[in-house]
C-alpha cells in the first residue's frame, strides 16, 4: 500500500491541499489552493496587516494595499484558507519559479510551510525569493526550509538590503 499524501499538500499540481495536523496539533483544517478573484481584496488587507505588524523597523505609512495589487498582476496567487478565512498567501512568479511574497496572520501554526510546500510542488525547478537583510525571523523561516543564500544586495534607488535564496531542498 503506499503511503498517504502529507496532509496540507495538494495530490496533483494546480490542485487543492487540504487536511489535518496531527503534529503539535497546530492547524485544525486548512486548505491551500489557488485565490478566487473576489478574495483579491482580503489577501491585499492581509498583506498590509502583516506588513505592518512584521517589518516595525519600517514607517507603516511605506506600506499601502494598492502596492500589493499591482505587484501580483502577473503572479499566482495561493491562499491559505482555515474555516472560510485567509489566513495566509503566496505570490508566486512562475515563468522564474520566485516567491514574491508569503504572508501569514498567526506564525508557528504550519501555515507558512504549507504554502511554500504547494508552491514548491508548482514550481518547474528551485524556487528562489528575495527577503529583507533586516527580517531575521523570515531568514531563519527559510533556512529551516531548506534554503540557501546565494545573492545580497540592494535594489538601485532603495535603502533596503535584501538576499537572495534559494530551496536547495524540500524540508519534510
């Protein structure tokens, strides 16, 4: 008999994850898939509310809900779903397989490695990111992901340093 799919990841590419966390008991349902059009406006609230709560060394007034609207015209956008609510979002760029974006409400619950799981499944090779210098937890998020950096730098015109990683290998 083979082995039963992990809980939050999707059977197939394009598909829906679903199910239980039965370690640490953290996530009760949770269903990863792509965004509906009229859930657009909730992921662009949550993108703010996260952004504001996390990036503190940042004026909260750099950051504004249209940013997130324009920046995802060209990307897939996979929620995270926990009793008919967002509760988290990936922007994935596919063409490059880069993680524009993942954003959760409540961390330490699973949330955030079921979405990179699911993007990762879509992914056509290694999917890279850029993430803050100064977003030491995001960094260490991702370390334990199995993520490597390979490029720091900052975007012309910017105060912001970021690096660049990559997932070398898919933690399980």
């Amino acid at each position: 008999m083979p082995p039963a799919p992990h809980p939050l990841r999707s059977p197939a590419p394009g598909g829906h994850g679903r199910g239980r966390v039965d370690h640490a008991g953290l996530i009760e349902s949770l269903e990863i898939r792509k965004a509906r059009p009229e859930e657009i406006p909730a992921c662009a609230d949550l993108y703010l509310k996260v952004l504001v709560d996390t990036f503190t060394w940042l004026e909260p007034e750099r950051h504004r809900r249209e940013d997130f609207l324009n920046s995802v015209r060209d990307e897939d956008i996979y929620v995270a779903v926990e009793n008919g609510q967002v509760v988290g979002l990936a922007g994935f760029y596919r063409p490059q397989n880069f993680l524009h974006s993942l954003y959760v409400l409540d961390r330490g619950r699973g949330v955030g490695k079921a979405l990179l799981d699911h993007v990762s499944a879509q992914a056509s090779g290694p999917v890279s990111l850029k993430v803050q210098s100064a977003n030491h937890k995001a960094q260490r998020f991702y370390e334990r992901e199995g993520f490597v950096c390979v490029e720091e730098g900052r975007d012309w015109g910017s105060d912001i340093d970021w690096r660049r990683l990559v997932r070398v290998r898919a933690e399980t």
